[in-house]
C-alpha cells in the first residue's frame, strides 16, 4: 500500500513531442506509435540511499487527444497521467485483469484525495434535443 512508502521522493517528468513518444515507446516497450505515458524506474543499488524513483515521460499531444476524446478536464487527465506514471515507478503494473484492478483502485483513490473525479468511469452521455 501506499501507506508503507517514504513520505519524499524524486521523480523526474519529461513532456514529449508524440515523435519521440514514439521513438521511446518503440525502443523501450516495442510498439509503434505514441502512447500518454512511460514510467522508466531507477535503477539505484540497495546500498545507495537515495529519493529518486525514476523518470517518468508524458507525451503532450496524446493526452490532450486523450482528455479531449474521453470528455475529462485537461488538467484531471494531466494529473491521471502523473498518478498512473508514479504508480508505474512503485511496481503496480496493469498486464493482468487483478493488477489492472488493483492499480485503478488506487489512482481512484489518490486522484479523489486530489479533488479529481474517478478516472475510468465513462462520461455522461449528453442528451440530444428532439
């Protein structure tokens, strides 16, 4: 839980072009495209002590298409991409159904404690006028 973590750390966000999200998401995940977001985890020996967490690299044009298409705020689906990225660096991961269930359980959570509404539940559909 998040409750056994330090209450500091460092993590470094980079803002991206969807070019290098692409170049990135091909290199480090091998699949073509620009994804919203990638989480890179530091790889400190135990015996460093250390705040840093790692990287986490967010492509501007992804997620502006993204909170555009899925009728949220810019600044709620910006801060979904922060929370999801730093949940990457701590080792929650979405492969699996029960981690996938796990994981949003938690950005639901923080993104609440944050003023955020949920991020998975669909908006309201709007209502066509006759």
């Amino acid at each position: 839980t998040l409750g056994d973590l330090k209450p500091e750390a460092e993590i470094s966000v980079r803002i991206v072009s969807a070019a290098e999200s692409a170049e990135l998401n091909l290199r480090y995940r091998g699949k073509e495209g620009p994804t919203n977001v990638l989480s890179f985890p530091a790889d400190i020996p135990d015996f460093v002590e250390s705040d840093l967490l790692g990287d986490i690299v967010i492509c501007a044009t992804i997620v502006r298409k993204e909170a555009t298409e899925q009728r949220k705020t810019l600044e709620a689906h910006w801060a979904h991409m922060l929370v999801h990225g730093t949940l990457h660096l701590l080792g929650y991961d979405h492969i699996k159904d029960n981690e996938a269930e796990a994981m949003e359980a938690l950005e639901t959570t923080i993104l609440g404690k944050l003023n955020f509404p949920p991020p998975y539940l669909a908006p309201k559909e709007e209502t066509q006028l006759p």
